[in-house]
C-alpha cells in the first residue's frame, strides 16, 4: 500500500480501488515482478555493453519505490558521474510515460544539488525494429496457439481522455493528420506501433487497440473500450478467438500478468472465447541491442548509421517544453 500511495499520490484515485490493487500483489507472493525484470533487464543490457565496446557504469532509479530515482543520482554523483543518458522502460509519448520521467529526473538533480550530472532522456522508441520484431514475433507465437482464425487485440494502459488529447507538440511537428493529432501523441503512437506490428504478423487478420489497467476516479473519462469489455463485444459478434498482445509494455510486469492473463484470460473463458496472449520483449536480444545502440547514437550524434526506425511519424525524440502536461491533481 505504500507503493500504491506514491503512485497514485494527488490523483483521488478511491482508497477501495488501491485495497483491489494490493490484493492482486498477493497471487504473486506480495511483490511486483517488475523489480526482478528490471535487473534482468540491467544484466543483459551490461552483457551487450561489454560485447558492444560501451565502457558506460549502469544505475537503476525508479519513481516510486526504492531504488529512489533521487538516491541514485546522489549514487552517480558520489561515484563521480558528471553526465548521463537515462533510458525509461515506456516507448512512447505522453505525460507518465515520457513527461513524468523527465519531471522526475528534473526533481532527483534538483533534490542532490548543483554538483548532480547532466542526465539526457533516450528517444521514444516505438517504431525501432528492436521494439518492433520481438512483438512481431511474440503474436506469431500467440497466434499458434489458438489454432483458429483470431482477432489481433492490442493493449496499452489507459489514461484519462483529457490526458490524451493534449499529449504532443502541434500538428505541424509531425506528418500525421490533424484528426489523427486529435488522438494525441501517445495513442498515435501506440497505433503506428501496433500496424507496424500487424502487418508482420499477420496481414489479414483486423486488428484493434484497446485499453486496460484504468485505475482513476469513475467519474472521469479514460480512453475506452477496456479489454473485457471488448472481448464481450467480439464474442457477441461471433468472433471465436483473440489474441492480446500488450503492445504498450515492455515487460511481463503486474498490469500484464494480473489484468490479461488473469482477468482478460477469465472473461474469455466466460464467454467460450479461444484467447493467447503474447510475450512482451523484456530480455530479447534485439530489444537488449536497441537501448545499447540508442546509447551510443546519443555518446556520438554524429554517426552516420542512426539507429532505423520503421515508422511514418515524424522523429519526435522526446517530450519537449510544453508538451504532455500534468493532468489536474484531485484532492
């Protein structure tokens, strides 16, 4: 609970809704996997360091629990750190996804002093093939498994609607259309990250993008529809297997082993539904190469081999001044 209070802090998200949350921690032994993941994950990105010639130091520092992100810097100060590149386990745009990270990271220098490194935020990487081919690979695997011809189902978090219409720059910024800006960044972003999946995977399936994991006030809009609703609407209409594939996580954390592979994997059950979910790209070894390669195209941004990215967005690297504001606190 004290984990759930920081992350929720000044957002009036209802006590009786943070109780259900912390439930679901003690099918998992009362802890997140996530934390566990992200050692993984530092592990094999240290591994490809050395095999990639990357004579970097790593730190971990997170936002809400320790390691605290402030401890860290303090860490990397003390070990004589004067600049660093960060890179946050979120691939696209929008406010607790890109924004806060940088607010957070703004806070941790501030909290250690005029002495504490210069830190850089690593670019969104939605569309890299690194993000991309693991998914890919990972709904090929999925869609095995059901046997049957299925609907595409992506996921991401849900976050308020207010939210989503103002995260990311002006129009002009980018060479998508206005309507599709109407969306925001982060849910044109989830989108261009889910076709690109498609149409690798599967071509001729219809695919969707849906939302999971609202955790805010019921009086307040989110983007909609949420799985379980949508897996009722698929099966009322005769569709008789989905695949998820959690296209706005990198990892098998909480919100994907909890909210699809036990709420989302019942309510398909209820209702008949053939259902797979994919893997997320946690320590794929191309996803591993992609944050390494990210680090030295920002150690020498004049190399001539950027990293590729797949996409049709415009090059948006990360969240800029102005963009992706806080949503209204709740008292």
């Amino acid at each position: 609970m004290p984990f759930l209070r920081n992350v929720t802090a000044g957002r009036g998200v209802p006590e009786e809704r943070l109780l259900e949350v912390a439930e679901h921690y003690q099918h998992f032994g009362g802890i997140s996997p996530i934390n566990e993941q992200c050692r993984a994950l530092l592990r094999a990105i240290e591994q490809d360091f050395r095999e990639q010639g990357v004579g970097l130091p790593l730190y971990w520092g997170t936002r809400n629990w320790r390691p605290m992100l402030a401890d860290t810097v303090a860490q990397m100060r003390d070990d004589g750190v004067s600049q660093a590149v960060a890179f946050a386990t979120s691939a696209y745009a929008g406010y607790s996804s890109c924004r806060q990270y940088l607010d957070d990271i703004g806070a941790a220098r501030a909290h250690v002093g005029p002495s504490a490194p210069e830190i850089v935020k690593l670019p969104h990487f939605y569309d890299r093939p690194g993000f991309i081919e693991p998914h890919v690979d990972a709904v090929q695997a999925a869609l095995a498994k059901v046997g049957a011809p299925a609907r595409l189902v992506f996921t991401a978090h849900s976050i308020p609607a207010s939210m989503a219409r103002t995260a990311g720059p002006t129009p002009g910024n980018a060479r998508v259309s206005r309507q599709e800006f109407g969306q925001g960044l982060y849910e044109t972003q989830l989108r261009e990250a889910a076709r690109l999946v498609a149409e690798r995977a599967a071509p001729d399936l219809t695919w969707d993008l849906v939302w999971q994991s609202r955790s805010g006030p019921p009086q307040v809009p989110w983007l909609e529809p949420d799985v379980n609703d949508f897996l009722r609407t698929l099966a009322g209409s005769g569709t008789t297997a989905a695949v998820i594939s959690p296209i706005g996580f990198v990892s098998d954390h909480l919100e994907v082993v909890w909210d699809l592979d036990t709420e989302a994997a019942a309510t398909a059950a209820e209702l008949g539904l053939g259902y797979a979910r994919a893997a997320t790209p946690g320590t794929d070894p191309r996803f591993v190469r992609m944050i390494t390669d990210l680090v030295r195209e920002a150690m020498d941004p004049s190399d001539p081999h950027p990293t590729q990215r797949l996409g049709r967005l415009s090059p948006i690297q990360t969240c800029g001044a102005g963009c992706c504001p806080a949503p209204a606190r709740r008292g």
